[in-house]
C-alpha cells in the first residue's frame, strides 16, 4: 500500500538511530524526508536515463516507460462536452530534463463510463493530426498545465478515469508500494556514510570530537 513520504521518513530514521529520537539527535526528521526524497527523485530519474539512451540508440522516438508498481495512481473526474473534456484534478507528475514527450505522465485507462479502455496517447503538437483519422471512436489525451485534456474521435463520452503518473517529490506524496523498501534501505545508508564524515562544534553529549581553534594559550596566562 503507498505511504506518504514523511511516514517512510520517520521508518528510516527508526531504522538508523534503532530507538526513539532524542533531543541531541543530529539528524532531525525534516533531514530524513529530504533524504529520503532525494533517493526516490535519483530512482526516477536513473530509470529514465536508461530508457531514454536506449530508445535514442535504437533511434526510437517514443515515450520512456515505468512499471506500474512504481508509479502514482489518481482518478480523475472529467468536465466539458461536446467531444472535448478536461480533468478537474491537478496532477503534480515529475518532471525529467530535456524530456519532449511529458514522461511524467504514463497511461490513462477510462473507468466510466463502462467498459474500462485505454485512451490513446498524443500531443499538443499531434493534435493536428486527428482531423485527418476519421471516425474511429477512440478518446486521446495529452498533459497541459498539469490537467489532463481529452478529445474525443467519434461517439464516445469520458466521465471518470484513472492516471497511472510518476509522482513529484513532495513531503506529502503518496510514495508508490513498489519502491518504498528501496527509498528506505538506501536512505539509511546514505545516511550512515554521512554520519562516519561528520564532526561537531559543540558538546551536546554526543560521541563526536569537538573541534578545537587555533589560539595561543600561552597568551590566555602571560608571564608577569
């Protein structure tokens, strides 16, 4: 089941520090959400650095692809008529550089009205396109303004749908089941490497050396 990223947060923290949190403890819980989205966003956009080479190796244009164990899921509910319609959820989806194709958004898959169907992906700059396809009852949707918008080619009508979407890095995002084992683990080991090269300034009851300055000592008792 997805959690929230601040709940997963406080997992690692419980699996670092093995007890309860302290008032001495360096590491507070706004470094471990922070840690712990930096490890999620890293996944994604690893992924799609792979994928993306590849597609460009094999000179394939299309749109880089996730699983849907690691993805967000959110229904949408749709306004408007006439064959044209548009979501009234907003969709905070994650955004890759230099990615043309919107990749942060992956499928929609129509839930109402019955039965269930995939729309078919297209473009801003496809749209064009869809003059020339005829009557072919099929609904296609693209990603504007972070809303998801849908036209319709034929006799077909959009109520509800579900958006299958990589999910931006927030403290109150719902991490996908998929990989919350994954930003855990790593988290707690990215934070054990960053432990072992800190230093303290200041004597709060830790382990920790405390740095020393540079003076003279002599000077603080001179010879009268």
């Amino acid at each position: 089941m997805p959690k929230e990223l601040k709940y997963i947060a406080q997992q690692a923290q419980d699996d670092f520090i093995q007890d309860y949190a302290g008032n001495t403890t360096f590491f507070t819980l706004e470094d471990w959400v922070q840690r712990c989205g930096s490890v999620l966003g890293e996944y994604y956009l690893n992924e799609f650095k792979a994928q993306y080479a590849e597609l460009r190796q094999e000179k394939r244009d299309e749109v880089v692809g996730f699983s849907t164990d690691v993805l967000s899921e959110l229904s949408l509910t749709f306004e408007g008529g006439q064959g044209e319609w548009t979501s009234k959820e907003k969709v905070n989806a994650f955004s890759f550089a230099y990615d043309k194709q919107n990749s942060g958004y992956q499928n929609v898959f129509i839930t109402k009205p019955a039965p269930r169907k995939e729309a078919i992906r297209t473009s801003i700059n496809e749209l064009w396109q869809l003059e020339y396809s005829g009557t072919v009852n099929r609904i296609f949707w693209y990603p504007e303004g972070g809303k998801i918008k849908a036209v319709s080619k034929g006799f077909c009508n959009l109520q509800e749908a579900i958006l299958y979407y990589v999910p931006s890095i927030e403290e109150d995002m719902m991490v996908p089941d998929g990989v919350i084992d994954y930003v855990r683990r790593t988290a707690v080991q990215n934070m054990m490497i960053a432990a072992q090269q800190i230093v303290k300034e200041t004597n709060n009851g830790n382990r920790n050396k405390t740095m020393e300055t540079e003076i003279d000592k002599q000077q603080l008792n001179p010879q009268r």
